[in-house]
C-alpha cells in the first residue's frame, strides 16, 4: 500500500475533514500534512527506508501547524489508533 494524497488529499478523523496543505517527497522518509478548518493538524510520516516495510505514522496538534511543519522531523510520531485518541 501507498499514500498519494496529492494537493487534493483529504484525510478524515472523527468526523472533520483535514485538507492537504503541504507534502516533503524528496527522500525515503517523506512528510504529507493535513489542516482542518478548526486549526487542528495531522502530520503523516510515509517511510520507505526498507520498501518492503513501509511504515505510516502520524503527528498531531490543535494549533501551531506552521511551526510543527517547519521541525516535523523531530516530531513525535504515533500509530493510527493511537493518533485519533487525541482528538
């Protein structure tokens, strides 16, 4: 399996809608992030290090996506199931 969301990805949580605001696909790690309307964001890690174990893992925040965008690398990454907890 594989990601695309492209600029028109959207990406649904309980019920809000996380539109595509921002993709990094220059390396084997690459970065795809989601804003809803609220301010809320969702930061997905695609990695490819070992392309026969792509992993998905996904960051969130209720406010400050710019800067989280900005040191996304550093962030703190979680499952799916673990992500929708905080919201």
């Amino acid at each position: 399996m594989h990601f695309d969301f492209g600029i028109k990805g959207k990406f649904y949580v309980e019920g809000k809608e996380f539109v595509a605001s921002d993709e990094d696909t220059a390396n084997v790690v690459k970065y795809f992030g989601f804003v809803a309307y609220t301010g809320q964001f969702i930061i997905m890690k695609e990695d490819d290090t070992t392309p026969t174990a792509i992993t998905y893992r996904f960051a969130t925040g209720n406010t400050g996506y710019g800067v989280a965008w900005t040191g996304r690398a550093a962030l703190t990454y979680t499952t799916y199931d673990q992500m929708t907890a905080a919201f």
